[in-house]
C-alpha cells in the first residue's frame, strides 16, 4: 500500500521588514522529498497561500555547485511543478496523509506560525495519530498547533529545532520574530540540540524534529523508520 506525505512550505520570500529575500531553504525540501520519492511515497506540497512558493536564493549556487538533491531538485521538471502550483494548507485535510512534513528556510518564521490553516492541519494529523516531523525552522509551524486540552502539542515532548545559538550565529537574531528555540521551550517541551551546525535530529513517538541544513537526511532517514521503509532506500 502507497504512503502518502504532505509537505508543508513557506509562501513568504521577505525577511520581515528588510529587503533581504528568503523562503524555503532549498536543501531541507530536496533531501528529504527525493528520501520519500525514492522509497516509493507519494509527495504532495502545500502552502498558507498555495501557488507558487519561493526558493531561499541564499540557498541554491551556481548549477554543478549544489549537493545532488538540491541539483536534482533543479532539474526536475515534476518537482519545480509543484513548487510552483502548491496546494492551499488550509483546503487540504493532513489527516488523510500518513505523514506531514515541514521544511525549514528563514521564510516560515514569518507565516507558518500565524496561518490558522497551517496549525489546523498540524492539529488534523496529531489527532489522527500520523507522523509530524520538522527540520530547521519546519518547527514554526507547529508552535502554534494545540491539543483538545488547550496544551502545545509540543508539550512534554522532546524536541528539536534550529538553536538560539545558531540564529545568533546567522545574525538574524534581531530580525525574525521570535527565537524557535526559546519559544520551544516556553511551549514545554523538552529541547534538544547537537552543536552549532552539526546534524542533529530527535524522534519522540511520531514527532521528528531535525536542528538544520545538515540535519535533512537524519530527519528523512527518521520519517523514513516511521513509516517502515527502513532506510536501505535512502539516497542523498
């Protein structure tokens, strides 16, 4: 029986009120999408507003330059089709999905966090019992999704996140709109990190949280577990 996934990525491409450009970070939606692809899951993407969504320009070189995901990502004309159609979030009903997924990129800071149909589809698929996972800053859309108890469905789990430090190290502290990492931890539940760029990822039941960039194929490889297909499919 075919798996189902659905990603969910930032619509906004403007780093709050700076001119500077942002969005998805390209590597966190190519590596896990093709670990998915590849073992045979069905993908689809959605968005807060759906149609196209915008790559991070910070985060895709020159061609011949990128690692093999984002390179094969660029290429694919069914992939680049439906970053550029994606579905509207709040039409969509996750709980008929086996899993879904948020890619990270500074742009969800911005709207995952305060999109009602974003945080209903997280709260659909938590009340169905399906796989949520999250890498970078994937995790801002769910701080804002809510148990039947009134409770963050992060509370009292363990959780993983791009880290204070690194935002700090970034120098975007000041910029986005609150810090994951602490906002995290003000939800209740229980952080955990690796060191400042270095791949890190946590499974706490059918939550997965991945810290970063690096940190895309530990998540996938995790989602991967979850959904029992192993991870003898993957490929980076």
């Amino acid at each position: 029986m075919s798996r189902h996934v659905l990603m969910i990525v930032t619509s906004n491409a403007k780093m709050g009120n700076t001119d500077k450009r942002t969005g998805i970070w390209t590597e966190e939606l190519a590596v896990p999408y093709y670990a998915l692809l590849d073992a045979g899951v069905q993908v689809e993407i959605a968005s807060p507003k759906g149609g196209e969504v915008p790559l991070d320009p910070s985060s895709i070189r020159p061609r011949g330059q990128n690692d093999a995901a984002v390179e094969r990502f660029l290429a694919d004309s069914a992939a680049m089709k439906k970053i550029g159609n994606t579905l509207v979030a709040s039409k969509v009903d996750a709980a008929t999905f086996d899993a879904v997924f948020f890619p990270g990129g500074h742009g969800t800071m911005w709207d995952l966090p305060f999109d009602s149909g974003v945080s209903k589809a997280v709260e659909a698929a938590f009340a169905a019992d399906k796989i949520i996972a999250a890498v970078c800053h994937g995790p801002a859309g769910l701080v804002s999704a809510k148990r039947p108890d009134g409770k963050s469905i992060l509370s009292g789990k363990r959780v993983n996140a791009f880290t204070d430090a690194e935002e700090d190290a970034a120098g975007l502290s000041q910029v986005v709109p609150f810090k994951l990492e602490a906002r995290i931890r003000e939800l209740g539940a229980d952080f955990e990190n690796g060191n400042l760029w270095q791949a890190y990822a946590v499974r706490d039941g059918k939550l997965i949280t991945g810290q970063n960039p690096a940190s895309s194929k530990l998540v996938a490889q995790h989602v991967l577990q979850a959904l029992e297909l192993g991870t003898e499919k993957f490929a980076a």
